[in-house]
C-alpha cells in the first residue's frame, strides 16, 4: 500500500479550479487501486494535508498522470502559496480497533 500526501498552503480558489478538483476526485475514484483520502488541517489554517492511500505504486502513477490533475498541477500557482508532496509506503497499520481507517489494522485485539 502506498500514500501520498499534499500538503499545501491555500491561496483564493476561483471556477477553475472547483471545477479541476471534482474531476480529479472522480478520476481518483475511477483509478483502480484507489483506496480513499483523508485530509487534515493544520490547527492555525494555514497548511492542508490531503492524503491518498492506494494499493500499488503503479496504480498512484496512474493517477498522477490523469489530464486533469496534470492541468492542475501546471497552473498551481493560481490556487496555492505552496505545496510539498511525500510519497511513502505504507509498512504497517494499526490500532485498538476502535477507529476505522482505510489502512487495514494488522494488530489483533488482546
């Protein structure tokens, strides 16, 4: 499993860019090996981590090079202060089996 987070800085959003970001989270839910995405923001605002989680390397390649988030990415300057991307795999998973996650929870219950 594989996850790749974006962390960015917003700037002013306008039409465009809405409307590149509800492509781009159909065509992530029409890539095979999409698992899902959390998104978290930082406590003063001012930084977002959305993070994807998917099956393969390949099936995360494939969605980096969809047409619509290959726009998206050239004119980030538009919509962004900033951004950073971390592409990890993911090793383990785990928890109390009280929250459900999309990364699988590989600890059995005591």
């Amino acid at each position: 499993m594989y996850s790749a987070s974006f962390i960015f800085e917003p700037g002013t959003y306008d039409e465009r860019f809405h409307t590149l970001d509800a492509l781009i989270e159909e065509a992530a839910l029409a890539t095979p090996g999409y698992l899902g995405a959390e998104t978290w923001r930082s406590p003063d605002g001012e930084r977002v981590n959305a993070t994807y989680f998917w099956e393969t390397e390949e099936s995360l390649r494939a969605f980096s090079v969809h047409p619509s988030h290959l726009e998206a990415k050239s004119q980030y300057t538009r919509w962004y202060k900033g951004f950073h991307i971390v592409i990890s795999q993911v090793l383990h998973s785990y928890g109390d089996g009280t929250i459900l996650h999309i990364t699988p929870n590989q600890r059995k219950r005591a």
